[in-house]
C-alpha cells in the first residue's frame, strides 16, 4: 500500500512538474521505486556481509591472540 501512494505520489508531481502525461509519469516512478528498493535490497545485503567479516575479523584476533599466549608460553620453557 505504501508503495502504491509512493508511486502515485512521485507520479503527481512529474506531471504537475514537467507537464508528462499520467500514464507515463506513473511508469517512471514506479521504475524509479523498483530502482530504491533494489538499492536497499544491496545496501541490506552488504551490511550482512560487513557483518559476517567483523565476526571473522573477531574470531581472527582470538585465534591470533591464543597463538600469541601459545609463543609465549613456549618461549618461557
């Protein structure tokens, strides 16, 4: 339902503004809407992303630090 008063919102205001007829003004902005959702689609994928590589990043300091403990620990026989 939003999208639709979206659409039809951006599709009033182009032909208030330019004059474009009804038909096609509505079909620009509802491509133009497709378009925002398709961005926040990527834009929700690549924050999971960031996500799962700050977990990676986090397992890789713990790992490096055990190691780390691992050196010293053997370094002190």
């Amino acid at each position: 339902m939003f999208k639709f008063i979206a659409v039809s919102l951006c599709a009033l205001t182009l032909v208030a503004c330019d004059g474009t007829s009804a038909e096609d003004a509505y079909d620009r902005a509802s491509t133009a809407l497709g378009a925002v959702d398709d961005l926040r689609r990527d834009l929700e994928e690549a924050t999971s992303r960031i996500d799962d590589l700050e977990q990676k990043v986090s397992e890789l300091e713990d790992d490096n630090q055990s190691l780390g403990y691992r050196v010293d620990d053997l370094e002190s026989r």
